[in-house]
C-alpha cells in the first residue's frame, strides 16, 4: 500500500470523525453532511488508488483536490472563528495529507 493511499484514507476517516463530531457537540447538520461526503469521496479515492493505474492517477487527483478544499475550508474557518479546534487541526493535516500524497507521487 502506497503512501498516498494511507494518507488519503486517514484523513478521510478524520473528516467523517470531525463531522460526527460537530453533529454531536453543537447539532450541525452541516458539519455531518460535509464531513461525511468529504469522508466518502477520500475512502473511495483510497480505494480506487489501489487498482487499476489509469483509475489510480484519476483517483489521486481527485482526492488530492478534494484534500485542498478541505484546507481551504478550514483555513477560512480558521481565520473567522481563530480557534484551533477543530479548523487548525484539520487545515494542519490537511496541508501535511497534501504534502506527502505530492512527495509520494513524485518519488
């Protein structure tokens, strides 16, 4: 198992736990939604990288995308709210997930 999909599935499973738990702390739907969806496509991203090459890149870029949103996200959540938690945590993750899916498919 590559580096990639490791980290991919990983921080997916992160975003469902950060959605589930922003469900349960203040009754965000919308936490558990995005968290979820984002959660989903990352898992199937893992997944998809571990078959056939064509689908693998397509599979790696898509969820390498889907990890910049997320940093995005997070930084503007960051940036609004100044608390660590959750926002710093994840863009910090989010940044490092990137970072060693590039180094990994560079390598």
């Amino acid at each position: 198992m590559s580096l990639s999909v490791l980290v991919t599935a990983l921080y997916g499973l992160l975003a469902i736990a950060g959605g589930l738990f922003g469900y349960r702390q203040s009754d965000s739907r919308a936490s558990l939604i995005a968290g979820s969806l984002s959660g989903a496509l990352l898992l199937l991203g893992a997944g998809l990288m571990l078959g056939v090459p064509a689908a693998a890149a397509v599979a790696f870029w898509g969820s390498l995308t889907v990890v910049l949103l997320l940093v995005v996200v997070f930084a503007v959540r960051l940036q609004k709210t100044r608390k660590l938690m959750p926002a710093g945590l994840m863009l910090g993750l989010g940044l490092v997930s990137a970072g060693l899916m590039l180094f990994d498919q560079l390598r």
